[in-house]
C-alpha cells in the first residue's frame, strides 16, 4: 500500500530546515539549485532530508513563507560578508587551489587555514609525520591540501604506505566536520607547534628561499660575504637553493613544459651558458623542429655577457615556479645530499 502523503497547513508546525525546502521547490529547479549550491555540506544533507521527508504543503503555507522570505531581505537592506560566504562565492567559478591562495592572502599568515598552512610544510617533514598516522587520517589530510603540494608528499612516502593511502583517497566519502575538527586540533598541537619551533631554529631554508629570488648578478658576491662571514652554513644553504642545475635532472615530462613554455629566446641565451652534455639534456626534450632551430642560434651567436646569460637562466627558473605554482609540474628536490654547483 503506498504511503500516504501527509498535507502541511500550519506555517508554525514547519522546522527552519523544512522551511528552507519550500521556498527551494518554490524557487523553481534552476533557482532553486543556484541557492542551495551556497549552502555547505552539512547544510545541504539537513535540508535535501527536510525536502524527501516534506509532505504536500498549501498555497497559502507557501505565500506566508515566501513572504517572509522577502520582507527580511527588504527590511534588513544589509549583506554580511563574512570569510565563508566570501570562499564559497569564489568556490563557483575559480579552481579549489586558485581559492585557498586568495584566501590565504586575504587571511594573512595568522589567519590562514591548517590545510594552508600544511600546504607549504616540507614534503619530506609531511611525509614522514603521514607515516606514523594511521592510513585514514593520513588519506584525509592528503585530500584537503594542495594537489601539487599532496603530489610531492605522496612521491615521498614509502610504496606500501602510499598504496594504502590513495586506496582509501579513491574510496573516501563525506567527511564529517567533527571528524575534521579533531585532526585539525591534532595537527595543530602535535605538529605545527613543533614545525614552527624548528623552522624558527633554522633559517637555512629562509635564506635560502631569498636568495632564490635575488639578482643571479649580484648572487656570487653575496654568496661569498656569507662563506666569509658563516663559512659552515654557505654549504647548507646552497643545498637548499634551487638552481639552473636542479633544472636539468627534473624528469622529462617537466622540462618539456618548461621549454615549451619559455620564450625560444630567451631559452637560447640561457642554454648558451652550458655545455654540450647539459644542453644535450634539454634538445631531448624538445621536438626536432625546435631543436634544430635552436641548435642553429647557438652555432651563429657570437660572444655575449655573462649577465646575459644570468639574466636568461633568472627568467627560466622564475618561469619553472610560476609552473609549480600552477600544478603543472613538480619541483623534486629530493635525494640532494650534496650542494650542486650554482651556474653564475
């Protein structure tokens, strides 16, 4: 027998949730759908409940709240703009990552989320604090950060473990925000803290990320100042740097979106500073069209300046993380256990 269908006369008999559900259906599909993509997981199964379980509901019951509807809007002539609301607004038309970097910014440092935050903790140090989590947390914790930063952490588990975990990421449901809560505390207390105290007791890597971004013309002499000045952290902090070397033992995929993506002059100059068996590296990476034409440059290119050169490999390797940035490739540093020669 099928299941009577109760009628809803009583506006004061309906819960809020029930009552977000009329105006819903009332709204129409296209409408309808376009206000509850604002809503968050958690609000979007208590209503989508209320609408399966609602019942038939009366003209008159559907005027009164449609009614109210209106009249708050018009009668508090105000918007709230809070953080959340600003997120999911910008959640319906940019990527997840574009969103958690603007939202970073807009935060600042204090007020970004743990799952920013996480985002740009060593993949190495993640890696390793992943192993001792159990499997599940660790799957949960890889699903919320960066994709491009998650990729490099997954790289650097061991191979057991990494299967485990992307098993349970293709096999991972809803997550409650309870549940999120906790690991969020957890990483905070147990990890972050001591993340920041490490980092806070080595400004290697600090150092290291500034001179990154300095003039290659200029990068000899301050490198020199600091072998004079602290001759036993010059060596750490140039196994930190990444540099035009690093370039070139990236795998193939990745520079070829390099060189696919640098201005074919500006690849030139940069190559001109190499020798045969480096350059030989990138022409296997190129197609032979490219290749020959590059090739032909460099044979009738003349004597240029070394900060030329500098300047070209500067563009390159700001190019190369402008990509990483993007997700488009991946700058492993891994299994540096020496300091590479810096091409000046």
């Amino acid at each position: 027998m099928e299941k009577q269908i109760r009628l809803r006369e009583d506006v004061t008999s309906l819960t809020g949730p029930e009552r977000a559900a009329v105006i819903l259906f009332a709204l129409g599909k296209d409408r309808g759908a376009k206000l509850m993509e604002q809503l968050d997981e958690d609000e979007i199964r208590m209503v989508s409940r209320s609408m399966a379980q609602l019942g038939s509901i009366t003209s008159s019951v559907c005027e009164h709240l449609l009614r109210d509807f209106t009249d708050y809007f018009v009668n508090s002539a105000s918007v709230v703009g809070t953080y959340d609301s600003t997120e999911r607004m910008l959640s319906q038309f940019l990527p997840e990552e574009r969103v958690m970097e603007i939202m970073g910014d807009i935060r600042g440092a204090a007020g970004r989320s743990m799952w920013e935050k996480l985002s740009t903790v060593n993949e190495q140090i993640l890696a390793s604090y992943l192993q001792s989590e159990h499997p599940q947390t660790a799957a949960v914790i890889l699903s919320k950060i960066r994709s491009a930063h998650a990729a490099r952490v997954v790289a650097a588990l061991p191979s057991e473990f990494r299967a485990d975990v992307m098993r349970r990421m293709i096999e991972m449901d809803y997550v409650q925000k309870d549940v999120l809560k906790d690991i969020e505390e957890t990483l905070h207390s147990e990890f972050m803290v001591n993340y920041a105290r490490m980092l806070g007791n080595d400004s290697h890597m600090r150092i290291a990320d500034i001179l990154n971004q300095v003039d290659r013309a200029r990068l000899p002499e301050i490198m020199g100042e600091i072998e004079q000045e602290v001759p036993d952290s010059a060596d750490a902090i140039k196994a930190l740097m990444f540099t035009f070397d690093d370039l070139l033992k990236l795998d193939g995929r990745s520079i070829q979106v390099i060189v696919q993506a640098v201005e074919i002059d500006t690849l030139i100059l940069a190559l001109k500073g190499l020798k045969d068996e480096a350059r030989e590296i990138v022409f296997q990476n190129m197609s032979e069209r490219a290749r020959a034409i590059v090739k032909g440059e460099l044979e009738l290119m003349g004597a240029i300046r070394a900060s030329d050169v500098d300047e070209a490999q500067s563009r390159v390797l700001r190019l190369a993380k402008e990509l990483e940035a993007r997700g488009e490739i991946i700058l492993n540093q891994q299994g540096k256990s020496s300091p590479r020669r810096m091409i000046a």
